[in-house]
C-alpha cells in the first residue's frame, strides 16, 4: 500500500477473515487506509469485532456500526477519518 498516493473517497474492507487472512486486519494496514483516504473518507466492512475496531481507532478513525437491515443482512462498521 506504500504506493497508493490517490485519495480515495471510500474503500470497501473485504478481505477474508481475520483467522484467514490475519495480515490484512492489522493496525498497520488500517494506518495506510487512513493515509490514502481524503478527509473526510471513509472505510466501511462487514467486520464488527471489538480487535478490529479499537485497531481501526488506534489507526486514526472515528468508528461506527452499520444499522441491521430490515431483511437480516448483518451489520458491520463505517470508519471515518478524523
């Protein structure tokens, strides 16, 4: 991601499972989705753990939940950069 120098409005966080795929859940990574996002950009998953959320505010963003919609889809979080 040392690379990526667009600003990006928002990012879809779709990687698979942290059990799976550890390295992309990782403070480090939230860190340059900060870096590359615009002010006020965005990152939003279906993730709702308490480790990925507190590495996403360590990170720089400010974190909330995605509503439960009416036909069950699970929620997940909106990360906003502060």
């Amino acid at each position: 991601m040392d690379r990526i120098q667009a600003p990006f409005d928002a990012v879809y966080f779709d990687p698979f499972s942290k059990r799976k795929n550890a390295e992309m859940w990782t403070e480090s990574v939230f860190r340059n989705l900060h870096r590359v996002l615009k002010d006020d950009g965005r990152v939003v998953t279906y993730s709702c753990a308490k480790g990925v959320r507190e590495d996403m505010k360590k990170a720089g963003f400010a974190v909330s939940d995605i509503p439960r919609l009416p036909d069950g889809f699970q929620s997940g979080t909106v990360a906003m950069k502060n």
